[in-house]
C-alpha cells in the first residue's frame, strides 16, 4: 500500500466554525488535484451539512467525500447549521489524492480509511 496521508496531524482534534472555511492540516492543495478527504466528524447541540458530504449530520459519524482543488491553500472544511446551536469537531482525517484512493480502495475501505499508523504522513 502507498498512500501518504497529507494531514499532517490527523489525530488532533479541530473544531469547526459555522460558515467559515476552517483549515484542517497545514499542507498545501495542488491546483487541478483530485483528493479524498474523510474524517470523523463529532456534532453535539444541533444538526449540520457539510459542503461536499450529502444529507445531515447530527451525531458522530465517518464522513468523506472528493474535492477537486482550486487554490493552492491548505485543506479545510466548511459547515452551515440546519438546526440548533452545534459543536462541531473533526478528528481521525485522512486526506489522500483520489489516484492514490483508487489504486488502493479496496484496502482502504477495508480498514475503514484510517486505523492510525497504517499510513506514512507528508
């Protein structure tokens, strides 16, 4: 397996804000690069949509979905509130280039995305 998490610090816990885009690791995005982003997202206090993750959210859950990166500026998250006054927090991410998803899915889906140290970081 050589998939290289770009999050520099996935087991730190990140807390998001509502409508604003919060940076998640510290590495740069490539213009015209497709990654996969998923985390464990933690809300408490309400329920939320995350930009790029379909439905809503109102508890803890695994969340991924791709991005196609415009800017060349670290990855981050962005969420709108639906209902209440949540927490929102992010922990366990994973952020690897779609190429390096695909040429190891199955493996990865299989160890749920990210065990901890099953990955070397960037």
């Amino acid at each position: 397996m050589m998939v290289t998490n770009l999050c520099t610090r996935p087991f730190s816990t990140v807390t998001l804000s509502a409508d604003r885009w919060v940076g998640i690791t510290t590495i740069p995005n490539k213009p015209g690069t497709k990654y996969l982003v998923s985390a464990y997202v933690n809300v408490t206090g309400g329920t939320i949509s995350i930009s790029g993750v379909d439905g809503v959210i109102s508890a803890s859950q695994r969340v991924s979905y791709v991005l196609l990166a415009s800017v060349a500026s670290p990855m981050s998250m962005y969420y709108q509130v639906v209902s209440g006054n949540p927490t929102v927090t992010v922990t366990g991410i994973l952020i690897c280039t779609w190429d390096e998803y695909q040429a190891n899915k199955t493996l990865l889906d299989s160890i749920h995305y990210f065990t901890g140290d099953t990955m070397p970081l960037a």
